[in-house]
C-alpha cells in the first residue's frame, strides 16, 4: 500500500514541477514577446476567460471581439480584470472609428484605473486609447487640449508596454508607428516620424503573425516615401495597406479615403493627373457626408490636382459652387486653394489669398506641418518673383523655424547659419537653397557685396546639409528634377558673380559642377568595384524593369511587393549622399592638377536654363566661366538634323552651326588647350554634339567637308559624364594587354539582317591581332544567352547589331540591342539586363546605331546603352550619336583596331583612326556624319 502511495506521490510530484516550469517558460515567452497573434498578458487564472476575445481582436474582427469583450464584463471580475477587459472594448471601437462609444467605456475606466494597483501593460493600454482618441477628435476637428498632451499619452504608452513586454511585441510596435505619424501630421519634424516609423517596419515584416495590425505602419512608410520624393515604393506601401483594408472583417471608411488620398497624392507627384483624378473621386466619394478635417484634405488635393489640367478661371471658380464643405470652413481652405491657383500665374493674386487664409488659420488650435509648409514656401518665391526679398526671406525663414520655440525676438540670416541652427536635422538643405536664392537676386538687382557673400556662405551650408533620404533611382531623379538641378545652376551663378578666383570659391565652383552629375552611374560603379552584396547594390535586381517591360506596363500585387521590400532594405545600407558617394578630396581642383598628365585638360560644362558654366583646369591653370546659352539648343538640333540628313547641299549651314557652337563653348579657352588632349565633361544637351567636329577659323573659300579646320585636326578629345567617373575608370584601367580576347556578336550570312562589312571588318581582327584569342558568334550563334555565357571573361566586347534607343524620359532603361531583330523577344538584350551582369572587359565597341543616345535626364545625364555597360564596369565604350553608315563604320572601325593593336590605349586608337579616315578619304566621305558620331566615353 505504501508502494502505491509512494508512486502517487511521485506522479502528482512530477505533474506539479512539469506545471510549474511551463508556467515559468510561459512567463520568459511573455516577457521575450512571444510567435503568436495572440498577446499573453492576462493574470494566471483567467487566461481561459479572455482567450478568445483576444484571438478574434489580434484577427482583426474587432466587431465580434468588442461583443465578446462586453459580454464578459457581466462575469464576476476582479477591478484589473475589468480595467483590462474595458481598455480592450476601447481600443476595438477606436480600430473601427466607434469614436463616441470608446470615449463611453474609456471614461469608466478613468474611474477606476486610478484608483487600483495595475500592471505596466494596462497602464499602456489605457494611455494609447486615450492618446487615439484624442487623435481622431483632432481630425475631426473637435477641439481638445494641447498636442503635446496627445504625444504625452503615446510616449507613456509606449513606455509602459516596453517595460511589460520589451521591445518585440505588437503593443510596443504599434505605440512607435502611431507616435510617427502624429509627428509627421502634426510635428516639426520628418526626422522624428521616421526615428519612430521605421523600427515599427522592421518589426511588422518580421512578425507576419501581425498582419492585420500592419495598416497603419503600411500607410505610414508611404507617407515617409511621398517625403522622399520615392513614389513608387509609396505606391506599394499603400497598395499593401488597402489589400489589408478590403480583406478586412470591419469597413474603415475613414481610413480607406485616407489611404486613397495618400495613394492619389502620390501619383499626382509622378504627373499621372488623370489616374489621381480618379483616385481622389474614390476618395470622395467615401468622406463627402462627413464632416471632418479628412473632408476638406481630399477636397484640397483633388482641386490642386485639377490645376495641373490648366484650368480657366472661371473653371476654378465653378468648381467651389458645387462643394458645400467650404462654405463652412472657418479657416478659409478656399483662400489657400486660390493662392495655389494663381502661384506662377499672378503672384501678388497668390499672396493675397495666402495671406488671408493664413491670418484665419492662426486661429486654429492645431496646425498641419505640411500645409504651412507649402504655404510659407509659395509665398517666399511669390515674393522672390515679384522683388520684395525681404518678404522673401522672411518666408523661407518662417517656414524653415515652423514650430520651433524661439526665445529671440528676431533671428537674423546670420544667426540661421549657426550651428545651433542648421545642425536641426529638420532643416532641410532647400530652405538654405531658397534663402540663398533670394539674396542672390537681391544682389543682381542692388549690387552689394554683403548679399553675394550672403547667398555664397548659404549655397556653400545647403549643399554641405544635402542629404538624398532615399537611394531608389526615382527619388534620386526626382531630387535632381525638383530641386538639385536649379540649385546647383544657381549656387554656381553665385560662385562666379563672387568675382574671387581664389582656391576654396574656384574648389567650391567645381564640386558645384559635379556634386549631382551622374550621381547614380557613379555610385554603381562604386558599388561594382567594391563588390558589395546584393542588397546594398541597388541596381542589382532589375526585376521591376522586366516585369515592366512582360507585363506591359502592369505590375501585378507581388511584383509591387517585391520592388518595395527590396527599396526598404536597401535604405538601410545607402542612408546619404556622402556615406554613398566619397566625394571630399576627388572634387578639388588641387586633386585635379595632380591626376591628369602633363598633356592633359580638362573642361567641365554645366549646363544650365539661363547660362553655360565652364571650368578649364590643367596642370597650370584654372579658369572659371559663365557663359550665355542662347541658341546653343537650337544650333544643336540643326546641326544634328543637318548631319543625319547626309546632304552636301547643306555644307554652308553645317559649316554656320559648328562654328557657332565652337565660338560658343571653346573659343573663350581655345588658347589655353594648344595640343593637349582634352578631357570633356558635358551634361544635358551638349552630350548630343561631338566637339571634335567642330569648326575652328574662318571659312574656306571653296568649301567642302575636307578642307574645314576641324577640332579634331588640332586637338585629341576625350569624353566622359562626370570627373568623378573619369577617376574612377582610371582606377580600373583602359589599357588592354596585347593577347586581345575579343568577343564579337553580328547577325551572318545565314540572317537576312547580314551587315557584311561589319562581317569582313570581324572576320579581319584574327589578322590585326594575331596574338590573341577571336571568338566571333553570328548566325544562329548570335543568342542574348551566349552573351551571358561568353561575355563575363574577356578583354575586347564587339556588336555589330541593330539596336534600338528609346528618347522618352519615363523610359530610361528601356534601350535595347537586338540579337533578333524581327521582334522583341526573349533574344532583346534590354540596358537593366546589362547592368545587372558584372563585366570584366576593357573595352566594349558598339557598331550599332543610336548607341550613344537616349533620354537625358536632368544632371545624370543620358540613359544610353552606353551608360549601362559604363555601369556594369567596363571603363571605355565607342559608341554612335546617331544612325550610322554600315560601310563607313565597318572602315573606321577597321582603322580602329589596327590603331588598337599598337596603341592599346581605346580613345587614342579612335582619335588616330579618325585622322587617317579624314587623310584618305574624299571630299564626300570626309562628311562628319561619317566620322564624328563614333565617340569614345570613358
């Protein structure tokens, strides 16, 4: 008997330690966050009581959770039991915008959480119910105490729910992600709302158990892209944020215009007006019966929208006759609405109406950051365009210290550019931009010094706080489009009206120059060389651009995904411009004179809407110039049409453009460049021209295409997009050792599109380099995939295909070679699928027409099948500026390679090819359309 009681023992013994170390694993899981949707925080003991009220409220069915909840609250509770199981029936109505019944519940908990001992995590739930509450009452403009009261209520929350649950848990997750976007909304500061925003990211996408409550972190990180200028991983943020709305088991209305707004908003910035329109209807159509600050938001956006499709003023008018939301705006939306519709067509019109809803909204309790921003913005170049700058100035000023407690009675620009100032990361270097702008016009128009000065020192402090937020190439160009671009015009206009050739104005001029040109083609090449992993090369997966290019145009949900998740990872590893870009000591004119060779100069143009700026440098000198751009496009264009037209009718107009164009450009330094090879660096239009066939001198009397005095005759010329990326190919190295392997693709006898000079021409190289290694694929060899097979290893890449570039901006990578030229097909090399295979080759020849050509795109230049073998790492590419003469290329190319062979250096065997073409050919062929459009980009 005993025996069995012994047993009994034993057995109820190892039943309790078993109970009693999973009761102690299960509190660790609690503390350490746990794998489950379900959130761990009841006493022990009524677990089973609340169980699956919290399965459904962590599934998102809030409706039947909140049923749930109050039905337990008629079971004989303890008072924290109650506490907790009210906080949850509030925070299910605030999920479903139940606002007026949470407000019924969280004040009887205001009763009685006070007055009993609690946990953090109650503490925490009741703090961010009443902090949302208070958050929805602000958009819907009831009036409630200070916004500081409102951050207090979610800084306490989250606090709490740190203590109780740490760090990896859905409450902390969901206090940091409503904490960022009260500060974007509502704050001074970006800065603040990422700090908060994108940890709430990270901890969403590792916890996909969270699913349901990821739609307002989903919202939120399209908010910080919009900031960013980074539109399309905006467009999936929100994207994913409305497919968890429409499958969710509550209708959010509210949240749902929200998303549609901020979905609008974000293609309005991309210019797609017609398909915002649409969207904002949407929107709409959802909120028109509300009346809530959400209302008037979509109101405003879609009217400001509706202003892109250049509307008549009588238009604008009409349109506030059949939106009665307006007539009850106390704080005068309208007025805003029409200061925006005058902005750029009638400035003082603007002001006056910004103005006046300015002095109606300071009487509203809380304002919206972004909205004064746009104001305060509008107003300061309003004013700036019509000269009163110090109106101007006071703009920007107040704009830029929006929010922020100032003890000063008044601050000065000279205060601005202390250090206690524009170290704020919430300073954004454009304000410095705009500031200086102003001063630089209010020195053109009065002529003192103190302003030049003034506006220099601000140029010189917004570059140096210039930060691209995001390393996506279309925010990267949008930056460029919507704000580098006209900066750096600007800033180096001021450089040079400084008038001071000293070494840190003439330093300051050139990193000026170059600080955006080719930032992206730079910044790859970086990459490339450094062999980074996957996931900091930001080119490295071109997936978008191919399902682009297959899904015409349409992505689908996943594709969406995919882009988006890869941008978010790679922000982490490119976060600014000079982590990404080591730029400090390449871009002085000191590092200049050292790097090139005692034959060599440099000019670097940057051209710009009202002047040409200029910097000649070599070993001695260094000059700086601005220059006007009249008629430089228009010579341009007509030299290139007269070219490409290939008639000797025109010989006296091709004369007329070159000769412009080279008084133009080089004749103020012609002196200076004598004999030595000249390095260019051209940006925007002038990368249409080759400079070598411009002509020098007056006019032959007998004129004809042989006897012109061409550039080339007197000066080897050498091109690339930026300094920057000529160091960086120097780096690498153009000189190819002299056992060639040569590589070559061309269509054969066997295709219809046989190019047979280009043939013979190929066929030849065994000849011309009899130590090397010729591997020539044509006919049914010429495959995109023995492209990829054969190309990676090899010193010398040949095509002499057809190709076909593509000149619409919205479709930068979209060139392409063609191994098979009778459709776009699996055998179409397009410029992503370049980039993307890493090449060891010295050397890449484009036999191919329009190879040089493409969309220009602001400062980074042209989106070129050039650029994206520059880009996967190969240091000198020839390539075409137009459509090419099979014959007369295949001959030049021939000269080439015979120049090559001896040489081993590619831009002089092109230089010294041309000069022999020229020698032997006659007055017909001695056409530079024959011979000037075969360039040499390093």
């Amino acid at each position: 008997m005993n025996q069995y009681k012994h047993i009994a023992i034993f057995i109820f013994s190892l039943i309790g330690l078993i109970l009693f170390f999973r009761i102690v694993n299960f509190d660790n899981q609690h503390k350490k966050g746990l794998d489950t949707v379900i959130d761990y925080i009841h006493r022990e003991g009524i677990n089973k009581v609340f169980y699956k009220a919290d399965e459904l409220k962590y599934s998102g069915d809030f409706e039947n959770a909140a049923d749930r909840f109050i039905g337990i609250l008629d079971h004989d509770l303890s008072q924290q039991e109650r506490i907790y199981c009210i906080n949850q029936i509030v925070y299910c109505y605030l999920w479903m915008n139940e606002d007026s019944l949470a407000l019924n519940y969280l004040n009887e908990i205001d009763s009685l959480i006070y007055c009993t001992n609690n946990n953090e995590g109650d503490w925490g739930d009741f703090y961010f119910n009443k902090g949302l509450l208070r958050y929805h009452q602000i958009q819907n403009n009831f009036v409630v105490e200070n916004q500081c009261n409102i951050l207090m209520y979610f800084q306490f929350a989250m606090n709490y729910h740190l203590d109780e649950y740490g760090t990896d848990h859905i409450k902390y997750g969901t206090c940091l992600n409503q904490i960022g976007l009260f500060y974007y909304e509502y704050g001074q500061t970006l800065d603040s709302a990422q700090f908060y925003i994108l940890p709430a990211y990270d901890l969403f996408e590792k916890h996909v158990e969270w699913k349901a409550f990821s739609i307002e972190n989903e919202f939120g990180m399209a908010l910080l892209n919009l900031s960013q200028r980074d539109h399309r991983p905006g467009e999936a943020h929100v994207e994913n944020a409305l497919n968890l709305l429409n499958n969710a088991s509550y209708k959010n209305d509210i949240f749902l215009a929200k998303c549609l707004n901020l979905k609008a908003n974000l293609l309005k910035k991309q210019k797609k007006n017609i398909q915002a329109d649409s969207i904002y209807k949407k929107a709409i159509t959802l909120v028109k019966n509300k009346n809530n600050h959400l209302v008037l938001e979509v109101y405003s956006n879609w009217i400001i929208n509706l202003c892109r499709f250049n509307l008549s003023e009588q238009d604008f008018n009409n349109i506030f006759d059949t939106i009665q939301v307006f007539n009850s705006d106390s704080f005068g939306n309208k007025y805003r609405l029409y200061g925006y519709y005058f902005f750029g067509k009638d400035d003082k019109r603007s002001i006056r109406y910004y103005n006046e809803f300015l002095q109606k909204y300071s009487k509203s309790q809380l304002k919206d950051r972004n909205i004064l921003s746009e104001i305060f913005y509008s107003l300061g170049n309003s004013y700036e365009a019509i000269g009163e700058f110090d109106s101007a100035f006071y703009s920007f000023k107040t704009n830029m210290l929006n929010g922020v407690e100032i003890k000063e009675e008044e601050i000065s620009v000279n205060d601005l550019m202390k250090p206690k100032f524009h170290r704020m990361k919430r300073f954004n270097f454009r304000l410095y931009g705009e500031m200086a702008n102003v001063y630089l016009n209010k020195y053109k128009k009065f002529a003192r010094e103190e302003d030049i000065l003034i506006s220099y020192r601000l140029y010189q402090l917004a570059d140096s706080l210039s930060v691209i937020q995001s390393q996506n190439e279309d925010a990267i160009l949008t930056y460029q489009k919507d704000a580098g671009d006209e900066f750096y015009e600007s800033a180096l206009e001021a450089c040079y009206l400084m008038g001071d050739n000293s070494k840190s104005v003439l330093d300051q001029a050139f990193l000026f120059s170059e600080k955006m040109k080719s930032y992206i083609l730079y910044r790859d090449m970086l990459q490339i060389r450094d062999s980074l992993d996957v996931e900091t090369s930001l080119m490295e997966s071109k997936i978008y651009f191919f399902e682009k290019l297959k899904k015409r145009y349409i992505l689908t949900e996943n594709q969406i995904k995919e882009y988006s998740n890869l941008i978010e990872k790679l922000k982490s590893h490119l976060s600014n411009l000079n982590k990404a870009i080591p730029l400090e000591n390449t871009l002085k004119i000191d590092f200049v004179k050292e790097f090139l060779k005692p034959s060599q100069t440099l000019i670097n143009f940057t051209y710009g809407s009202k002047w040409i700026h200029l910097i000649f440098i070599n070993k001695d000198t260094t000059v700086f110039l601005q220059l006007p751009n009249e008629k430089i496009e228009e010579n341009i264009n007509e030299f290139r049409d007269i070219l490409t037209d290939n008639s000797n009718g025109q010989i006296a107009d091709f004369y007329r453009t070159s000769h412009f164009l080279f008084k133009k450009l080089l004749s103020p330094v012609s002196d200076l460049i004598g004999k030595d090879t000249l390095i260019i660096i051209r940006d925007k239009i002038l990368n249409l021209i080759p400079f070598e066939a411009l002509t020098i001198g007056d006019s032959p009397e007998e004129l004809n295409y042989k006897n012109m005095n061409y550039v080339i005759n007197n000066t080897f010329i050498k091109y690339s997009p930026s300094w920057k990326v000529y160091v960086e190919t120097e780096k690498v190295g153009k000189k190819i050792s002299n056992k060639f392997h040569v590589v070559a693709f061309t269509y054969g006898s066997k295709s219809k599109f046989l190019l047979k000079n280009s043939e013979r021409m190929l066929d030849s190289l065994a000849y011309i380099f009899k130590n090397g290694k010729i591997d020539i694929f044509k006919n049914e060899k010429c495959r995109k995939s023995i492209f990829f097979d054969k190309s990676k290893k090899c010193d010398i890449l040949h095509f002499s295909l057809h190709a076909l570039s593509i000149s619409r901006n919205d479709q930068l990578w979209e060139n392409m070679l063609l191994f098979n030229p009778t459709k776009v097909d699996g055998d179409t090399l397009f410029g992503y699928e370049i980039f993307k295979t890493h090449l060891d080759a010295k050397l890449v020849v484009l036999g191919t027409c329009l190879s040089a050509f493409g969309p220009s795109d602001y400062r980074e230049g042209v989106y070129s099948i050039t650029r994206y073998f520059t880009q996967a790492g190969v240091p000198s590419v020839i390539s075409s500026l137009w459509e090419i003469d099979e014959n007369r290329t295949a001959c030049l190319l021939s000269l080439f390679y015979s120049e090559l062979a001896r040489s081993s250096s590619p831009s002089s065997a092109l230089y010294q090819a041309k000069i022999k073409y020229l020698r032997n050919t006659d007055e017909f062929m001695a056409n530079p359309v024959y011979w000037s459009g075969i360039i040499c980009n390093e």
